[in-house]
C-alpha cells in the first residue's frame, strides 16, 4: 500500500526527532563516562560546558516530545470541527435542509446555530493551538541549538590538549 507523501515526510520527521534525542543522550552519558580532567582548565570548562548543552537538549527534547501529542490532538479536534462545518453547509446548500440531529442532546438544532457551535469550538482552539506551536518551536530551537553547542564544546574538550601540541611543536 503506498503512502502519500505528507505520511511519509511525518514519518520521517518522527524519527529524526527520536533518533536526535537517543543521540543526546547517548552522546552525553559517553562523554561523562570518558572524562579526563585535569589536563588543561580550558579543556575542563569546555567539557563542561557540554555536558550542561547536551544534558538541557535532552531535557528539552523530552519536555517538547511531551507535548507534541497534545498539539496534535488540538490539531485533530480542529481538524473535525472544519470538516462538520462544510459537511453542514453543504447539506444546507446542496439539499436545503435546516436542522440537524444533535446526539449528545437528543435533539434537532438549526443548522446556523450548529455551525456557530463549531465555528465557537473552533475560535477557542485556534489560540491555544498557536501557542503550543511556539512553545514547541521554542523548544526545537533550543534542543537543536543546546546540542549543536554542547557536541562542539566536547570536539573542543577532547582536541584541545592534542591541537595545543601541535600548535607548539610547529612553532
């Protein structure tokens, strides 16, 4: 069965956000295990300093992966609310019909009044869903950023001591 596109590009989204959070974490729990103080104190500060990146990434990370589900769902209810909305208006348009059967009150509602309900649902999710949007913006940036810093904080670290070698015995 093919996939359209859109699944197939979540999809892959899906598991890069997995695969960049595992490798947060893999990455720092590494680098603690491995740690060498002592040789230089700015080696030191800089290993540090990338423990503290990787480990605020991974917590962010965490902290937005939690609530992309919430969004989702938002998204989701939205989503519906739409799609009744256009489903009444064409039942007013196309079949002229001028109430609709409600099932959680067991009763028949104008169809205007029906589609207001929705269009009110709708008003009430639209702010909430933009702001979970920049928190999870917010959140993506900061985890993508922290671990772009911390891995290079630890390239430093870990190279500092042989590039400073280096650098002495050439001159």
């Amino acid at each position: 069965m093919a996939k359209n596109e859109r699944e197939v590009a979540h999809q892959t989204q899906e598991k890069f956000e997995f695969y960049l959070l595992g490798l947060v974490f893999t990455l720092l729990g590494l680098s603690i295990q491995t740690a060498n103080f002592g040789q230089s104190t700015v080696a030191d500060f800089c290993e540090l300093i990338g423990w503290l990146s990787l480990f605020t990434s991974g917590l962010v990370g965490l902290w937005r992966t939690e609530y992309v589900p919430v969004w989702r769902t938002k998204l989701a209810y939205k989503d519906e609310f739409e799609r009744k909305i256009d489903e009444l208006r064409e039942l007013k348009h196309t079949k002229g019909v001028k109430e609709a059967f409600v099932l959680e009150t067991q009763t028949n509602q104008p169809i205007d009044e029906r589609i207001r309900h929705y269009q009110n649902n709708i008003s009430v999710l639209d702010p909430l869903i933009k702001k979970l949007e920049r928190q999870n913006h917010w959140k993506y940036q900061t985890h993508r950023y922290c671990f772009v810093l911390g891995f290079s904080m630890l390239l430093v670290s870990r190279s500092y001591h042989h590039v400073m070698t280096l650098i002495s015995n050439v001159w």
